[in-house]
C-alpha cells in the first residue's frame, strides 16, 4: 500500500500537478480572503443597522409616552426612554454603548418635538376672548352678484 502512495505520488511529482497545487491555493487564498472579509464585514452592518432601527423604534414608541408624563423631571424622563431601548434591544440580542442609546432616544425625541409639534415645555396659548362681534350676514364685496337680473323692459 504505501509503495502505492509512493507511486502516484512520484507520477504527480514528475507531471508538474505539484508545483501547480502550490502555486494555486496560496494565490486562490489571497484572492478569496478580501471577499470573505468583505462578506464578513457586510454582515456586522446589517447587524448594527437593524439594532438601530429596532433601537429607534423603541424609542420613537416610548418618548411619547414619558413626555406626557408630568411627574418626572426632564433627566429623569431621559433615564427612563434610555433603560427602557437598553433593555428592549439587549432582550433583542442587541448590545450598544450608552451613547448611540442616548443617541437614539435624542432622535426620537427631537422628531417628537418637531415633526408631530408633541413639546410639553411650552405652555399652552390660548387666544384671549375679544368684545367684537361679527355679524353672520355674509358680506357682499361686489354688489352685482346679489342684484336680480333686469329685463329689457325695466331698463
């Protein structure tokens, strides 16, 4: 058996399969390695992407609600939506750093302020009552328009 091995292996020597074999994998290794990195690497941004929109969505769900909380002062209701994305992105298998989750929920809350106008810190305006009255009759600004149309005999 090993004489066998010996054989084939002496036949391939001698036909250059060998020297091919070496000269082939190392260079299909630095050929492939940058793609599987690559590949590798596209991975974690997916990963990273999808936690930070499960991250903000938490957020986005939750800072309406502890805004209109009037209990809490403003760093406790920050303390709050913080905990609250930690802890749904960590039961998600999702693990951020503290800032990118003050982040998030600085995000949601500026969208909350701005785009759906959900600011509590401003008080509410309300238009002082005024002593003019207006009358329901509708007011005519062309005095044609209510004029009932003229015969050719009244005219």
């Amino acid at each position: 058996m090993f004489t066998y091995i010996l054989d084939v292996f002496n036949s391939l020597k001698a036909t250059g399969l060998v020297a091919f074999l070496i000269a082939v994998i190392p260079a299909t290794y630095k050929l492939v390695k940058p793609l599987i990195e690559a590949k590798i690497k596209t991975e974690k941004n997916t990963h990273i992407k999808q936690g930070m929109e499960l991250g903000l969505k938490l957020a986005n769900a939750f800072v309406p609600v502890v805004a209109s909380m009037p209990a809490l002062s403003n760093s406790d209701r920050k303390k709050v939506v913080n905990q609250f994305v930690d802890s749904g992105l960590k039961e998600s298998g999702f693990n951020f750093k503290a800032e990118t989750i003050e982040g998030l929920a600085e995000q949601a809350y500026q969208y909350y302020k701005h785009t759906l106008k959900g600011d509590n810190h401003k008080a509410p305006v309300t238009p002082a009552p005024t002593n003019d009255v207006t009358p329901d009759v509708p007011v005519d600004d062309d005095p044609e328009v209510f004029n009932e149309p003229q015969s050719s005999e009244q005219k």
